[in-house]
C-alpha cells in the first residue's frame, strides 16, 4: 500500500469511518463470543463442504476479532478497511504482520466468494486456520 499504515489511520480518523466512543472495552468480549460462533459455523461448514459460507464466516471470525481489538482501545470502525489499518496501527508493535496479511486476505476471499461464486475447498480449509488463528491472537490480548 503506498502509505505508510500511520498515515492510513490518520485517513480514517479523519473521515470519521474509525471513531472514538466511550464504554466500548465492556463490548470487546461480546465480539469475541460472535467471533468464537462464527467459527463453530466455518468448521461445521468444512465438515459439510460448504465452502463459499466456510471461508465467510472464516472472515468474520477475523472481522469480530478485530472489532474486540478495536473496542478495547475505544475506537468503533464505519469500514472494513479501516478496521484492518486501525489494527495494524494501534497494536504495530505486538500483531504479527502475517495476521495482518491473513485479514486482508480473508476480505478478498469473502468478497470472491459472496460476490463472484469463486471459492475453493483449499481456501476454505486454509481461510478457517487463519481465523482460528487470528481469533486466540484477539484472546490473549483481551
């Protein structure tokens, strides 16, 4: 991405799609029980070969994940891209760069896989490592 993420962040602030909000840090342990429900949906749908709904659900494991992140240090998101970039600025210095990468590519393969019916079983069963991933790097931080 051309910018550095900093300046990213400032983007977002700056056209309101991440926002500061009071009592969000009670909110970050309800996203991550969606995030923990969405996950039991992407591995029932691996067990069923349902890969389309496997990989979206994977996304939102991600994406609810995220959210706790998010909310822990009072910031709510009006877009799924800012929701990355805000993570990736304001927990730089403990998230790997390849769970950062691993969210990103989730949003491409659901997008694919909602909007164009391209999906696979291999990117399903790759995508819901990913999530399980992402979802115990959200627990111990929270």
């Amino acid at each position: 991405m051309g910018k550095n993420v900093a300046a990213q962040f400032q983007e977002c602030l700056k056209s309101g799609k991440i926002k500061t909000a009071a009592g969000l840090a009670e909110l970050a342990n309800k996203e991550l029980r969606v995030a923990e429900g969405d996950l039991q949906v992407a591995l029932d749908g691996l067990k069923n070969s349902r890969w389309k709904w496997c990989i979206i659900q994977s996304y939102y494991v991600m994406f609810h994940a995220a959210r706790a992140l998010l909310f822990l240090k009072g910031y709510r998101e009006r877009s799924h891209y800012c929701l990355r970039v805000a993570v990736e600025h304001l927990y730089e210095s403990v998230i790997p760069q390849y769970l950062v990468d691993d969210f990103q590519t989730a949003k491409i393969m659901r997008e694919n896989a909602d909007y164009e019916e391209n999906f696979s079983e291999s990117g399903a069963k790759k995508i819901v490592k990913s999530a399980e991933v992402f979802l115990l790097f959200a627990k111990g931080i929270i």
